[in-house]
C-alpha cells in the first residue's frame, strides 16, 4: 500500500508538470502563428520552422542537432584535428647575407613578416597534407628572440561527417649558420686540409682559362675554399679532401694528366692516437696544347703504324688527337700512353709565321691512292672527288663549295711569307690538309721550318734516317683572320657576349704590368679559338651581355657593318668566324628573377 501511494503521488506531479508545458507550449505557438497583437481584425496567420533543439549527449547543454550529437567543447576534447602536425620547427638563417635555406641547398631572400618568409615557414611544417588550410599569419616575436611564430587555422571532417575548425601556433627556432658563399668569403685561406696544385709546363695560359670555364659549368668551385694563381698553374685549397679528391677526378676526365698525392702532419694527440695531416694533391696537364707541332718518339709513331713522325696537335681532351697534315691520318693518344714515352712539342704557337696563299690546287684522290697515300677520306673518297659532283673539275671548286663538303681537304699549296713581300720572290711549295677553307689571297699561319730552331732528339734522328728533303718547308695550321678582325673592330664592332670568371687572388710577383698584358694576350687569343673552334665552345657556357650592354653591341655592330664598302664585302666573303646570339646563354640569377615579379606585382 506504500508503494503505490508514492507511485499515485509521483504520477500525479508528473501530469501536472505534463500539462504546464502543454499550456507553455501552446502560448509560444499562439505568439508564433498570431503575434503580440491580440485583435483579431488585425491577426495574420504566420507559419515558422521551429528547428529543434536536443541535448549534448556527454554534457546535456542545450544545441542544435549534428551527426555527432556532442557541442563542440565535447568534441574539442574527444577530437584534435592537429594532432600530428609539427608545433615547433628549426629553420637555418645566414646571418651575413640574410638567407634562408631551403633543403637541401637552395637559399632564398625573404624580410621579416614576408609573404615569402610566411609561405617558407608553412613549408617546412610536416603533417600539413593532412588538413586543409584555412588562414594563415604571424604572431609578433621580439626581433633579437630568435624566434618565428605563425598562427594557423586548419579545418578537417571528424565524427559522422562534422566538419571542425581549430586554430594553433607553430614556433620556429631560427638558427645563424653561413651559406656557402659567405663562408668561402669569411674563410681563412690558411686554414686548409686539402690542396691541388694544377700545373701545366707552356709558355701561356689558354689552357687554364679553358680549365675555368669547364670548372663554372661543372660548379666545382663550391667547395673551394680559395684559389690562388701561380706562374705555371693554379692551386685550390679545400677544407676536406675528398673535395680535393673530387676535383682530381674532374680534371682527369677533361684533360690528359697525371697525379699523385703527398701528406704533411700537423698534429698528433697521443691519448687518444688521433693524427691531424694536411694533403698536397699535385695535377701536372701533358704540357700540349692545341697547333703545337710535334716529332712523336719511334716507339709511338711504330704503335700507329707509323704516322708522322712530325704531327700538328689539333685536340686536346680527355685525349689528344694529332694530325698528320699531308695524308689527314689521325691518332688519338691518351695520357697513358703519353707518359709510358713522353715528348714535348718542337714549336709552338707563337713561333707561327704569317703566309700568304699565291695558288691551290685540290689533291686528286685516286691519284693520291695510286702513290701509296692515305687521305684519311675512306669511303667518301670517291664521292667527295667525284668531278661530276660539283659541277667541275675538282681543283676547281670555290672555296664556299670546298667548305660545305668537308672540314679537312688535301690540297698543295703554293705560299709565300708575308714579310717577304717586296723584298724577295721566296716561295714554299708544300700540302696542307686546309684545301676546305683556303683560297688564293688568303692568309694562313703555319709553322716555318727552314727557319725555327729545332733542338729534339727524335726530331734529329728523324732528320738523319730519311734527309732534311723529308722534312716539308711549311706546316700550315689554321686561316688567318687577323686583320679583318683588325678592320672590323676599327668600324666598332664589338662581341656581344662574354665568360664568366673565378675569384682567383693573384700572386704579389705576377701583378706586374708585363704580366697584365701577357694575360690580356691570352685571353685574346683564347676568345679568337672559341670564335673559330664550335666543338671548343660547345662544351663550355657563353653569355650574353647584359641588356644594356648587349643593345649598344648590336646598334654598333649593325652600323660597323653598314659601313662596310662593296670592295670589302668581296674581300670578306668568307665570314669571321663568331658566336651567333642564337648559342648564347641568359645569365638569370635569383636576384634577377626577383625583380621581376616584383616589377609584375606592382
């Protein structure tokens, strides 16, 4: 009888609590559907959703309904959509240069509070991909806290579709580290490990400025701590000797050499037996260079089967390649089997004298066959001496038919010195493998032989086994192109394109005024070959000027040219060899490419 009186009691309370939310319930819905105005005239019938409301399912506060039936602080403590991503992160700063980098060795110039230096620093988050990025800024630091802070605001799909935003800060550690290029400045040049000493025994410099440029293509002068110019070579001093090492290995595959390597040590610390050593790495390049004249020793010359012995050097890389000028036979020597019988050359190109072409004639092919000869033509011999061919005779052809056909041609020659010109008729008769580019009234350089002091020992009993009338009188090299070069810069004409170069410090002996100009001859002469030789050029960057400069170039070259007389374009129909803008590099820089998109944004 107790209990179901409590129970009677319980369920009468619950009906009148029943019907007092009745009543509520039914005066909002008047208020809703009539409004405040209680006349009835005036009463308009309006019908509004009413969305519900229902109860969050961990704290029974009041909300809207969602698929996850939780408010969002329930939901912030049961889900972290940043969960995985990095909060705090390191970034390397150059503090000499204000860089930043960016892995693994690119820097970038970016200000304080940047849009640059912003989209940096979200880079270098992890766990990002993860999320959807929503906003994004700094949070102010004190500039000398070596501090960054970004403030991010990400958005990702959680429980039964939801969709939660949450904000976060990431702290970034700014370390001082210097670039490369500012520690190569600020390094001391004595504090090496690692030394190579490149050397080269000639009389000029053209094959290290050729070294240099084959250096900046290959950037292997990154590692570099410092370079210093010799009389004779150049020595790079390297803080690690495996970059001393990498180095060696570079040059041996461009250039013939030979190396060895030497240890001095520094220090020695007998607790723990370690040893501090310093390494010499010392590089000597075949002392041959490009129109040496050489004698090659018997023991070489039998190994080819008996070419030359006398040779023009017409290549050098990785291995040199020597012509025999009246047959165009060809051999490629490497620099072990330089070494295993070593020779220098028996002149070189500044003993070349200046002829000048009285008369040519093309060396018929089947007739050089029947005497025992090699024209080195092969096959295509037949072909290229086909008289039918070029519409005529072979001896002939014109000088623009010769060159269009083949590089190297046999012709014989009849030459005269330029300086003997009004003062004898001396006249050299002799065969040369420059019948594609010569033609009467040219000028050539060759080597005279009546006239250079030869003192080499294969080169003399060379001489004594088959007589000095064995030995031709000329060796012509290359075309001369010297004095309409001469003219043509008189009119203005200027190159439009330029090399870049290394910081080399130069030794206090060689600043000397002699010196400067030796170095300015060479370099004259080096530009010279890269105009005439495209293979040469071929493996190195040439640029343009810059656009101030390279508009004056073409406006003067454009006017030297249209100064030019009707005599003078027949006299130069055969073009100076230079380098078109069409095999020209931009030098772009990151600088440059900055100023740019600034230039756009604005």
């Amino acid at each position: 009888r107790a209990y179901s009186t409590i129970g009677i009691a319980y369920a009468h309370i619950f009906e009148r609590r029943r019907q007092t939310i009745f009543e509520s319930d039914n005066n909002c819905n008047n208020k809703r559907m009539f409004g405040n105005n209680t006349d009835d005239t005036n009463a308009t019938m309006v019908r509004r959703a009413q969305p519900g409301l229902v109860l969050c399912c961990l704290c029974a506060t009041s909300i809207s309904p969602n698929p996850t039936g939780m408010c969002v602080e329930c939901i912030k403590t049961r889900v972290d959509i940043t969960e995985g991503i990095q909060k705090q992160c390191s970034v390397i700063h150059c503090n000499q240069c204000a860089r930043y980098l960016q892995p693994p060795k690119h820097w970038i110039r970016a200000d304080l509070e940047s849009k640059e230096l912003l989209t940096f620093c979200i880079k270098r988050v992890k766990g990002l991909n993860k999320v959807k990025l929503v906003d994004a800024g700094f949070v102010w630091t004190e500039p000398h806290s070596k501090r960054l802070k970004t403030k991010l605001t990400v958005q990702k799909e959680v429980l039964n579709g939801a969709i939660l935003q949450q904000s976060f800060v990431v702290e970034y550690v700014v370390e001082w580290n210097m670039c490369d290029a500012c520690a190569r400045a600020a390094a001391n040049a004595d504090q090496w490990q690692a030394c190579v000493q490149v050397r080269q025994k000639v009389e000029h410099k053209r094959t290290f400025l050729f070294l240099e440029q084959l250096i900046l293509k290959h950037s292997m002068e990154v590692n570099a701590i410092g370079v210093k110019s010799q009389p004779d070579g150049l020595d790079f001093y390297y803080g690690h000797r495996s970059h001393g090492l990498k180095m060696v290995d570079f040059i041996g595959s461009v250039l013939p050499i030979r190396s060895r390597n030497d240890k001095q040590l520094v220090s020695h610390d007998a607790n723990d037996n370690t040893y501090n050593y310093r390494f010499t790495l010392m590089v000597e390049i075949v002392p041959m260079c490009r129109e040496d004249l050489v004698c090659l020793p018997p023991k070489t010359s039998k190994s080819f089967g008996g070419i030359g012995p006398v040779v023009l050097c017409t290549r050098v890389g990785s291995s040199m390649q020597f012509t025999e000028t009246h047959t165009l036979r060809r051999v490629w020597l490497n620099s072990e089997q330089y070494w295993r019988y070593p020779f220098v050359a028996v002149a070189n190109s500044k003993q070349l004298c200046e002829y000048i072409v009285l008369d040519l004639e093309i060396v018929n092919g089947n007739e050089w066959e029947q005497n025992g000869g090699d024209d080195g033509l092969g096959e295509n011999r037949s072909q290229l001496f086909n008289g039918s061919q070029f519409g005529g005779n072979a001896s002939t052809i014109g000088g623009k038919q010769r060159r269009a056909n083949r590089k190297n041609l046999l012709a014989d020659v009849t030459v005269a010195r330029s300086r003997d010109f009004g003062t004898n008729d001396i006249t050299f008769f002799t065969r040369t493998h420059l019948g594609s580019v010569l033609k009467v009234g040219d000028t050539a350089l060759g080597y005279d032989l009546t006239n250079v002091q030869i003192s080499d020992e294969s080169f003399d009993s060379y001489v004594e086994k088959v007589g000095e009338s064995r030995i031709p009188d000329v060796v012509l090299v290359k075309k001369s192109y010297a004095e309409k070069r001469k003219k043509r810069r008189d009119r203005g004409y200027r190159r439009a394109w330029e090399l870049k170069r290394m910081d080399i410090n130069e030794e206090e002996e060689t600043n000397k005024k002699d010196d400067a100009e030796k170095r300015m001859q060479d370099e004259e002469l080096f530009m010279q070959e890269l105009e005439e030789d495209f293979e040469g050029r071929a493996q190195i960057n040439v640029y343009k000027k810059k656009n101030e400069d390279l508009d004056a170039v073409i406006r003067a070259n454009q006017n030297a040219l249209a100064n030019e007389t009707d005599d003078e374009d027949d006299d130069e129909n055969d073009e100076i060899p230079e380098i078109k803008l069409e095999e020209l590099l931009d030098d772009m820089k990151l600088s440059d490419v900055e100023e740019e998109e600034e230039e756009e944004e604005e």
